[in-house]
C-alpha cells in the first residue's frame, strides 16, 4: 500500500519533496569541472576575462539555468516530446547543409544572428531521447527481433550521414557508439555486432578512398607515424604531446605553460584544453579531473540502477553513455592514443552549443532520478 501511494503521489511532488530527491552527487562534481574549466579558460586568455573566461561564464550561467528547469520538470514531458526534439534537431542539421556557416573548413554552425549554434551537438541528447522512448515498451522476445531495430538504424543513419557531410567525424562516430551502446543495453543478439564489425571492416577500403578528406586520411596516417607531415597533419597533435609531457607531476604552475601561453599548442580552449590542464597542473591535475569524470559516471549508472521506470533507465544509461564517449575521444586524442577529430571535452572546452546539450542531459538524469518511482508508459503517459 505504502508503495502504490508513493508512485501514485509522483505526479504531485511539491518542491521541497524534489530537493529531498535530488542528486548532488550528479551537480557538485559537475559544478567542479565548470569552475575549472573557468580557471583553464583564464589562462588560455592569457590571464584575462577575455576572450574566453567571460564568455563561458555567461554559458555557464545560462546552462545552470536550463539544467534546472530541465531537473524540477517532470521527466514525462520530455519523454512525450522525445519523437519531437528528434525531429527538430535532425532539421536543424539539414539547415546546416544549405545555409550553415562555415568555420575551420567545416560547415557545422546555424548563424541566429547573435550566436553560432552547431545543431549536431543536440542530436546526440535527441537520440538518446528517442532511442529510449522507442525501447520502452518491448518485451525480451521483441528485442531480439531483428526488424525492431530497423527504424533505430535509421534514426542513426539519417544525422549520421548529414554530420559527415559537414564534416564532422568526431561527432558522427559519436552518435554511432551512442547507438550501439543503446542496442547492448536493451539486450540486441551478440551475432549482430560481429556482424556489424565485419561490414564496417569490408566497408573500410571504401570509406577510405571515397568518404574521407585528405585532411581526415592524412590525420590518421599522423596517427600510425606521428613524424608524418610533423608541420602539417602532424602539428597539433606532435605539439599536444610535448605540451603534456612537459608539464610533469605537478605541472609548469598557473598560466605558466610555455607551449600554451606562447601559442604554439592549437585550439588550446576547445579541443586541445585538456592538454593545456596537464601543462600547467601537471599529472596531478590531468588525473584529478579525470576522477571527477569518472565519479560522474558512476552516479549517472547509479541513477540509472535506482529508476524503478525502464524509459527513465534507458535514458540515464544513454546520456552516460553520451558523456563517457565525449571525454574518452577528447583524451585519447589529445594523447595520441587515436586519430584527431573534433570532439570537446565536456564541461571543459569553450563553446556553447556542447555545454547547454550536455546540461540539458543532465537534467534530464535529475529528473528521471527524482522521478524514479514513477510509472511511465512508452508512450509517457
């Protein structure tokens, strides 16, 4: 009875019982990595508020205020809009193709006149919400039914195709590990990974010589030798490794960094800001905001596990997921541990469109973390 009456009063949840509920697990290591990323950002700008440090603030700021809303708002409501936001965000993307601005030789950002958003980043969030929205409501006989999976795919294919087109590798092979993390969630038969891995393989000499730029085969070829084309293909990375390297155990100290402050470290606030930490707080600091990462995971699994709804697990598991693959790509790449593409360190790297996605998703954990005893159908309802 005590139980039914709990689930039956989710619905009516004042505010207070909300705070009871919610997960500072899940924001205080989140707000440490946004004031870090501040105290990186400062010194990128040289030891100014300006042109950086400021700016994020402002996101920041912005961000708090949508994670928020976003956390006290019934989880339901997104869940009825998830086919919704999907679509937006893939329209925003096809906008991108025909009237997209285009920066650093690629075409990823809508100009609104006082802003550049890059509609990619959101799609990430929309997938997840769709993708949990649409295994919601099948049973373990349905999941192992091949032709339950066609529509995902396509829910993949579509953006994923359109992303690389801009180019946009990073995030497009984002958006596929996204997707197959979400399949080996819901329980999809082992054989079609193999499967899949095979296809991929078959498919790679293709890919290679007619999918990829010269930019893009020459940044892997850099990734096999590193000493390849050093001042071109090879600058940023073979630059990332000695930044890293020098700053030792405890680092150069405070906007101290000589590769950094000297600009010779490229997109040292955004792609490359990782690399700028180990400079200048060494290994200590590299290791440090990789625990909070870490930490980070682990609550968005625990809040995942704690959700007595299966489309509120789904969509905890699916942001993780999200959040997992940022830093993990961001990193490997800075160390030279895979190919370079363009993918931010979340909460770290300046920009807006990746914050506010990613502050988005993680109230949409919070809510389904307060919301967790509640019934949801498939259809939200």
């Amino acid at each position: 009875m005590v139980r039914q009456t709990r689930v039956s009063n989710a619905n009516m949840m004042t505010f207070s019982e909300k705070m009871n509920l919610f997960s500072w697990g899940m924001f205080i290591p989140m707000g440490i990595v946004l004031t870090l990323s501040i105290v990186v950002l400062y010194s990128a700008g040289g030891g100014a508020w300006r042109p950086f440090a400021l700016s994020q603030l402002t996101k920041i700021l912005i961000g708090t205020v949508v994670f928020f809303l976003v956390s006290f708002s019934n989880i339901k409501t997104w869940i009825k809009s998830a086919y919704t936001i999907y679509a937006i965000a893939l329209i925003l993307i096809i906008l991108v193709t025909f009237v997209g601005h285009t920066g650093m030789g690629a075409q990823r950002w809508l100009n609104i006149g006082f802003v550049h958003v890059q509609p990619s980043e959101f799609i990430k969030i929309a997938l997840v919400l769709a993708l949990a929205r649409y295994f919601a409501w099948m049973n373990s006989v349905e999941l192992t039914q091949f032709k339950n999976y066609i529509a995902p795919i396509f829910m993949l294919l579509v953006p994923f195709g359109l992303i690389v087109a801009q180019p946009d590798l990073g995030t497009a092979i984002s958006c596929a590990l996204i997707t197959i993390g979400m399949f080996y969630i819901v329980g999809a038969n082992k054989k079609w990974f193999l499967i899949g891995a095979i296809l991929c393989a078959l498919a790679a000499p293709v890919v290679w010589f007619g999918g990829l730029h010269d930019y893009q085969r020459n940044r892997i070829i850099t990734f096999i030798n590193p000493e390849f084309d050093a001042r071109g293909a090879g600058y940023q990375i073979n630059q990332a490794k000695i930044a890293f390297g020098s700053g030792g155990i405890v680092g150069k100290g405070y906007m101290r960094g000589s590769q950094s402050q000297q600009s010779f470290l490229p997109e040292k606030q955004t792609d490359f800001i990782f690399t700028m930490l180990g400079e200048e707080f060494g290994f200590m600091g590299a290791f440090l905001l990789l625990a909070v990462y870490s930490y980070i995971v682990i609550t968005l699994f625990w809040c995942a596990r704690s959700c007595r709804n299966r489309l509120g697990q789904l969509v905890c598991f699916g942001f993780m997921l999200n959040f997992f693959i940022y830093y993990f790509i961001n990193i490997s790449m800075v160390l030279g541990l895979m190919p370079t593409v363009g993918v931010p360190l979340p909460l770290m790297s300046f920009g807006g469109s990746s914050l506010l996605s990613l502050m988005f998703g993680f109230g949409l954990c919070q809510s389904a973390h307060i919301h967790k005893d509640q019934q949801l159908s498939a259809k939200g309802s």
